[in-house]
C-alpha cells in the first residue's frame, strides 16, 4: 500500500474486508494523480486538499465506497452524480474491480483545475466562487 499519514491509515485499519481494498486503490490512484495535494482525515473521512480547499475524499457507506469531489459538478463526467446541495459529484463502488483508474486520473486532473471555493464560504456567505477563474 501507498504510504499513508497515521490518520488515514487508522482510518483503513477499521474497515471492513468489502471496504478494505476499495479504499486502497483508490488511495493509491489519489497520491498517484495528486502527489503534491495535502491529505488527512477530515470529518472522520480521508480527503485531499489544495491551498485548504477539500478536491476528493473517499468514505466508507452501508453499502458501498463513495468517491467525492467537492467540485464535481464541474467536471462534466456522466459516471459522477450531483451529490448535496453544493457543487459536489460522486461515484460509488461495490468492488475495486469496478474502479476504472483512466476514470479517476481524469477526475483527478480536472480536480486540480476546476476547484469551486470550499475553504472560504464562511467569509463569502455560502457563495461558491470557483477558484483560479477570472470574474468568478
């Protein structure tokens, strides 16, 4: 496996065997396609950030493994749903098999370019202005 903050890796060591390597490879596919983005657990969830910006986390569900990216909706990927009220997408897994790393890599580069502003909506009263956008 990657290597892990102590924080995440706690967070793999609880899981169960259907969750268990789900979470791995998709662990492996975000250092791969973000190395330079800080990673922790946050809100009990791995999750990977830009300049305190959440980009993508994973967690565990009843049922299956969700994929979240805070500025999904953005990214214009039919196999990401609109997930909460914001600008969030995910995608969900039952398996590993089901992980289609070319998928993710994608999702990843758009992650790092298409970033709606999470860290400061305090401050902007709940507005999402996207990041790095002249005028936005």
């Amino acid at each position: 496996m990657t290597s892990m903050p102590d924080d995440i890796r706690s967070y793999h060591a609880a899981l169960d065997a259907e969750a268990a390597p789900i979470c791995a490879r998709l662990h492996e596919l975000i250092v791969g396609g973000l190395p330079d983005a800080e990673a922790k657990v946050w809100h009990r969830h791995p999750v990977w950030f830009f300049d305190g910006n959440p980009v993508v986390g994973y967690d565990r569900l009843k049922s299956s493994v969700r994929l979240l990216f805070w500025s999904g909706r953005a990214f214009d990927e039919p196999r990401l749903a609109p997930e909460g009220s914001f600008q969030a997408a995910e995608a969900r897994f039952t398996s590993a098999e089901q992980i289609d790393a070319e998928d993710v890599a994608r999702w990843l580069r758009k992650a790092r370019e298409l970033q709606w502003n999470y860290r400061d909506i305090r401050r902007n009263q709940g507005l999402l202005p996207l990041r790095g956008v002249p005028g936005a």
